[in-house]
C-alpha cells in the first residue's frame, strides 16, 4: 500500500484547483513568509505561490504585470526565466523553498514553476586568511553556483566534472565533488562520492563536519585534507588530478588528497621565479622546525644540557634566570598560553582593536613579566620567535596542529632533555609514516621514496621540469607539460 507521502502526491495530482491551493497552504503553515496570492487571468482563476524571503521582489511584479496582468501583446515575461511544468508535489515544495513561484490555474493539473530567487551574496574579494603578493585576488563566496562559475572562469575544461549530492535530512544541503574526468583517479573519485553519500544527519553545519566525516584518520592530530578560499588554488589542485569538493553556504573548499608537503606551497611560489621562491620555501619548513622545538630545545638546555651552548652565552642565559621563581617548564608554559591567549583575543576582537591587543599585549606584558622577575628575557626572545615562525606556514590547519605539537614536547624536554625531544619527534614521525590521505602515503614522495616528485616538495625547480603529474596520486593523464621551452629546443637545432 502506498504510504502517506504517496497518498498525499497522488491526491494531490486528481485533486481540484481548490484542493491543490490547500494542500500547498496545509504544507507551508507553519512558514510564516510564505504568501499565495489568487488572480483573475484572462477570466480564469489562478493563483501564485512563493516565499516572501527567498525570491527577488522585482522580478516578482514583472512577472505578475508584464506576463499574467500587462497587455495581450505585450512580450511574455516568463521566456526569460527557468520554466518547468509538474504534478510532482516534493519537487513543488522543494522548488518554492528554493526560491521559485509556483503557478497554478484551475483549467490546468500541472503547475508552472518559475526561478525568480535572488539570494543575498556577497561580493567577491580576496581571502583575508590568504593573502598573496601576485596572482589572482578573488575569492569564492557562500553560494555555490557562483564558486563554481568562479572555478569555471579559471579552468575552461570541457572534461571538468562536477558531481551534486544532497546531504542532510532536515537541510538538504548541496554539495559538490569537482574533477577532471580524464586526468583524476577514478578509484579515488568514487571514494570521494562513497564517503559523502554515507554521510547521515539531519543538518551540515560547516565544511569542518565533512572532513571529519570523509578524512582518514580523525584521531591525528595532522589534518590530512587542505581546505581554501582561493579558485587558483583550487584549480592547480584539480589539474594535478586532485579531487575538489565545494558545499553551498560556505566559502570553503576541500581539496584532497593531499601529502604533508602540500601544506607549505603557496600560490605565490609559482607566480615567481623558482630560485627565490625556493629560499622562501625552505624558510617555511626552517620555521616549522623552530615553532616546533625552540621552546623545548631551551627548557632542555636550560634543565640539562648547559655544556651545548657557548661558555658566553650560557652565561648570559644563567645570569638571565637568576630569582626567577619558576622552573625552566612552568615559565615557558606561562609565556606560551599568554600567547596563544593574546593571539586569539586579536582574531576574535574587531580588526583595529586586535591589531591594538596584539601590539600592546605583546610589548607591555613581555617587558612587564621581564622587570617583575617572573620571567627571563632570553626566554621572552625564545618565545617571541616562536610565534613569529608559527606565523609563516600559509596554511593555518598545519599552524595549529604546530602550535599544539610543542606542549607535549616541552614536557618532553622537562623530564628527559634532548633524549626526550629526540623520543617525542620519533613519535610524531611514526605518526605522519602511518597516515594517509585518500589512500596516497601522507609523507610521499619521500616515504615511499620517488625522485620524480621531490620537485615540488622542499624546493620548487623550474615549472619546464614538471613535466609529468604527482606519481602518488594514480592520475589517468600522467603528462602535463609537453614542451615549455620549445623555443630553446628550435634555437639548440
């Protein structure tokens, strides 16, 4: 027997013209911007459905005066718009919600929807969070149809696949898995698809709830999936044969798979010249290493291991922790945590206010905790570099987990020196050789070991070497780049 929902579609297809505007009130009564409004056109009674908020008013009155009310000869409104003619009840409701009118007349079973919605967007700027010094400054918005015509604009591909999925019961939510057909590995494509059609609840908040839910390992603390504001981004990701996915609300997209490299390219590596774009690269991963183990690798020296450092400095750094009352741990955990208090009042506080907080939280407070003699200078200067270096990885997932990562080594470096150090880092690499992402090894092309794509990790060779895509994403298209500099090539002949 058909269930109550089918009952109510079918009754709905034989019902009368008085019948069908019932069921569509009854359906929509507890919408309190929902209007209908009956009409006289051309002696015959109709009448209109839509919701207040979701439709451009304007188009509104040019539909009823121009098309339904204007004069026989005047030109049909509607040829304009996006028409589509059903009995279908779901697709109906679903049609008015998303911002259609729906028309109906009493000489006819079927209604007339009508896309007239004009969602409030927003302009497109550059990301804040990414800001480059060349290359492209637009960035996408919070309505997917204009993230993927932003995708489009950049990368005209005839193979460029884009693949919908409704998820959340009670939302519906749109979101979109983007690729190109015959460059992206389809075994990954079809992972993709999997894990986010097995996606079940009743509402997606954010992109952050389809990471967790589609990333490999959501117990490490490393995010295996990279997600940006910016369309070149997003298009370099999808040539390599990267899979993209976008979801509607949000600015966001997802890229995976992605490797621990991928987390310090920037865009701006590959709108300047190789050689200094790989000083700046290799400056990025110097920077790791200090946000990760500066502040451990004092506490070890300072606790252990004085015998490391130069007999004048060692001096300086024992002058400068004299009557401070606080072990060498308790110290740097102090100054770390008003640190991360400081820096995270700047991101919450309005723009000038944060920039003022920053400022005066940094200097007062440093040389306040350094003339009270709770503190030592040398360690304010450790701890002051380490938030600068923290600052200059261009993605801010691998910036937290970095942030995180130098607590337990601190710890670490309390209890045991640089063998604790040593042991805290050994636990951490474990860590990265066993994760993945999508399958593809998270340290690859160094683990497992391929030369071909050591181009594009800890320096950045000239753009005529990249010949072929990533070996570890399986892309169906291994070439990308047949001749580059085919005029040398025709002046060496």
């Amino acid at each position: 027997m058909p269930n109550t929902n089918e009952q109510t579609r079918l009754h709905f297809l034989s019902g009368s013209f008085e019948e069908k505007i019932r069921i569509l009130k009854k359906t929509f009564q507890q919408s309190g911007d929902f209007e209908y409004r009956e009409l006289m056109v051309n002696e015959t009674k109709s009448a209109l459905f839509f919701i207040k908020t979701r439709i451009d008013e304007g188009k509104l009155n040019d539909f009823i005066i121009g098309n339904l009310l204007g004069p026989p000869g005047k030109q049909n409104y509607t040829k304009s718009l996006s028409t589509l003619e059903t009995g279908d009840l779901t697709l109906i409701v679903d049609s008015i919600i998303a911002g259609s009118i729906a028309f109906l007349d009493e000489k006819s079973s079927q209604i007339k929807l009508f896309a007239v919605g004009q969602p409030p967007l927003r302009s497109i700027s550059e990301p804040s969070s990414e800001s480059i010094i060349a290359g492209a400054h637009d960035g996408f918005v919070e309505n997917l149809d204009t993230n993927i015509y932003l995708l489009r604009s950049h990368l005209n591909d005839r193979k460029l696949a884009i693949q919908y999925h409704k998820v959340g019961t009670k939302s519906e939510t749109k979101v979109a898995t983007v690729y190109i057909s015959d460059i992206a590995n389809q075994e990954k494509i079809d992972e993709v698809n999997k894990r986010i059609s097995s996606i079940k609840v009743d509402t997606l908040l954010s992109p952050g709830a389809i990471v967790e839910a589609i990333e490999d390992d959501s117990y490490s603390i490393f995010p295996q999936i990279i997600d940006t504001e910016r369309p070149d981004k997003v298009r370099s990701a999808i040539l390599e044969g990267r899979i993209v996915v976008l979801m509607d609300g949000s600015p966001m997209a997802i890229i995976l798979p992605i490797t621990f490299f991928s987390f310090f390219q920037s865009p701006d590596d590959y709108n300047s010249r190789w050689i200094p774009a790989t000083f700046i690269r290799i400056l990025r991963y110097l920077a790791c290493i200090i946000a990760v183990i500066l502040p451990s690798f004092y506490i070890a020296v300072i606790g252990f291991h004085y015998e490391v450092v130069p007999d004048e400095l060692a001096i300086t750094m024992k002058n400068s922790i004299i009557g401070i009352p606080f072990p060498p741990l308790i110290e740097a955990m102090l100054m770390e945590i008003t640190i991360e208090l400081i820096r995270e009042a700047g991101v919450r506080l309005p723009k000038p206010i944060g920039q003022t907080i920053g400022i005066v939280g940094g200097l007062v407070i440093g040389d306040a905790v350094v003339q009270a003699g709770l503190i030592s200078n040398v360690l304010v200067i450790v701890v002051a570099v380490t938030a600068v270096a923290s600052f200059v990885l261009p993605s801010f997932e691998m910036t937290a987990t970095i942030r995180m990562l130098r607590f337990p080594l601190m710890f670490m470096a309390s209890m045991f020196g640089f063998i604790g150090i040593s042991f805290g880092l050994s636990i951490v690499l474990m860590n990265l050789c066993r994760l993945e992402s999508l399958g593809v090894p998270y340290l690859s092309p160094v683990a497992p070991f391929n030369w071909q794509d050591l181009k594009d990790t800890v320096i950045r060779l000239p753009m005529w070497m990249y010949k072929n895509r990533p070996v570890y994403l399986n892309p169906q298209k291994k070439e990308q780049i047949e001749n580059l500099r085919g005029w040398k090539n025709k002046d060496e002949k």
